[in-house]
C-alpha cells in the first residue's frame, strides 16, 4: 500500500499492515538533527505518509528589526525569545471590537495558488493537505491579544459574532482556492485547549467558534475530502461537538492530558486520531530506548481498529535530542506487516 493509502484506510477506521506514520521539525530542531548527523536531507530520509502546508500570513521579517516578521494581517512576531518558530506578537492591530475598523488583508491569490500547484508536484505517493494555521480563535487573539479576545465574549458578544463571521469569510475563500486543487484532505489549526479544559470553556466555544468552524467542515465534506483539526491542550469537552460537525482526525492527541486508552473506546469509531508521542514529557527527556519502547506502546493502544496515525503529538522543538529523533524514525521504519 502507498502511503496515501495506508492514511486513507486508517481514517475509514481499517486496519493496515502498517500504521501510517509522521514526523515533522520546527525549524530549530531540523537544524540541530541537520548539524548532528551532518546529512541536510535527513528529514526526506525519515519519511513520512502526510504531506502538507499551512498558510498563516507568510510571516516575512521587518526591516530594521532582526528576528521579528510581519504576517498579512499586520501583526510583527517577535521571535528574539525562547518561540522562534511562531513568536509572540509585539502589539495589536485591534484595541476595542465596538469601535474597530480593521481591514482584512487581500489575498495573494496568485502566491496562494503558486504553491498550491509546488506541492501537487512533489506530493508524491503521500496523503496530501492544504493547511490553514490561525483560523479562528488564534486568529482572533493575535489581533486584539488573548485577553480582550475573552472579555469580549461577555463585554460585547454581538460584535465579537460579527467580527468571527469576517474571519470564517476570510478563510472561506481560502478554502475554495484550495478546493480547486487534487488535495486530500483540509487541515485547520487552531489552539483551544490548555491542560485541563478549553481556554473559553465549552458555552462560549459552542456560540463563537463551533459556527464558524462548522461552516468551514461542510465545505471541504461538501467536496468530499477529510477534515482534520489541530487544537493542542484538553479538547475532551467537545469531543462529541467534533463528532456532530464531520471531523474525521483530532490532532494533536496529548497522552499527559488524555486517557487516550479510554477515548479510543470510546470514539475511535467515529474520530481518528493523530499524535500521541509526547513532545512535551517523553521526546525531550526519555533516553532513544525509552523513546522506542513508549512509540510502540501508544501504538499497541491506538493502532488496533484503524483510526491511528503515528505520530509526535506536535512538530518536534528544539529541546528534542537529535538521538531521539533518530530512534523515533527507526521504530517507525521498521514495522513489519502484519
């Protein structure tokens, strides 16, 4: 079976003689395993069933500020800090949403469909997926800061609504240039969870984001590809929500938050789930034998029944060892067919 495949049969819950697998580096930690094995097509060599791209503004650096850049929607991330991936925003485009006249960015139609077009060449035999990183609530916060994203669903809801509809507009037209191409699924990334429970909780989740986000779903259902759905942090609330609104994968799938053995019982008929691999507790600090045996326990728990991509539960960071990096893809690389 090719990759695509095997990801195709593990999101319609059929098990396969191998689990499909992914692995992926922020730009740090590529550049420590580069710099450690002295190899700059490590990452190719590593191999990986999912192949995709987030767009979230095309960060470009400022002039005249080193280390901070500028996305399409007017915010500068500072990544002089320990972020140097993502970074945090150094001001906000909106201080109050009941006197705002922000201007959403046009977009780059052209640039969009340029890559669009780089990535149906280099696809390959692997399950392939537009992206869209910041969709919702991220893309809220980091206009008007996570604090007055929250108050202004008590403070002034109705324009919050309003306001969420102009991002969900915004997205919407990305999603239909993205539609136009041989993609297989859509991914959406966007953070609201924290460790325990949902940063907004699952009321006012249900009346902001839910909508918004559902709107998005049918229209990739509509035209027949799979959903998947990054939230990192504790989900379980909305689970069910996810469910009802046609997700077909939940990442990432955090096993320091989740009882992943139980939420497997119980929705691993109907939701897929990607991760598993703990980036935040096992990867950074376990020795590469330890590494090795706790991949295959997660396996032994998600992979029975399909439903299972096999995976880090996020993009590996820099505190990463590059040995574990190694003895993760040597246990995803030699599986042997059932």
């Amino acid at each position: 079976m090719t990759p695509r495949e095997l990801v195709i049969q593990a999101l319609e819950h059929k098990e396969t003689p191998i689990l499909p697998y992914h692995m992926e580096f922020t730009a740090q930690a590529l550049e420590n395993l580069i710099r450690y094995t002295g190899d700059p097509h490590i990452e190719e060599k590593m191999g990986s069933c999912l192949y995709y791209w987030q767009y979230w503004g095309w960060p470009t650096e400022v002039p005249g500020k080193p280390g901070v850049f500028r996305d399409d929607f007017g915010v500068e991330w500072d990544r002089n800090g320990a972020d140097k991936d993502i970074g945090l925003p150094l001001e906000y485009q909106i201080e109050d949403l009941e006197d705002c006249d922000y201007v959403f960015p046009t977009v780059d139609e052209a640039r969009l469909r340029a890559q669009y077009e780089k990535m149906m060449r280099e696809k390959g035999d692997r399950f392939c997926m537009a992206g869209f990183g910041f969709v919702m609530f991220e893309r809220l916060w980091s206009l008007m800061s996570m604090e007055n994203a929250l108050v202004s669903m008590v403070a002034c809801p109705e324009e919050l609504e309003a306001f969420l509809d102009r991002i969900c507009d915004y997205f919407s037209h990305l999603v239909d240039i993205a539609l136009e191409y041989d993609f297989d699924g859509i991914y959406f990334g966007d953070d609201w969870g924290q460790q325990k429970g949902l940063i907004m909780g699952p009321q006012h989740w249900r009346r902001f984001i839910r909508p918004r986000m559902e709107r998005l779903y049918a229209k990739v259902k509509k035209a027949g590809l799979y959903v998947i759905q990054h939230s990192c942090g504790d989900c379980s609330e909305i689970l069910p929500d996810l469910v009802e609104m046609g997700l077909d994968c939940y990442q990432t799938f955090q096993p320091e938050i989740y009882d992943i053995s139980r939420i497997k019982k119980e929705y691993g008929d109907r939701l897929s789930f990607w991760g598993g691999i703990s980036t935040q507790r096992c990867l950074p600090y376990a020795t590469p034998e330890e590494v090795k045996k706790e991949a295959r326990r997660i396996a032994d728990i998600l992979g029975p029944g399909g439903g299972y991509i096999w995976a880090p539960t996020h993009a590996i960071a820099f505190d990463v060892p590059p040995e574990n990096c190694l003895a993760l893809a040597q246990v995803f690389q030699e599986q042997d067919p059932k």
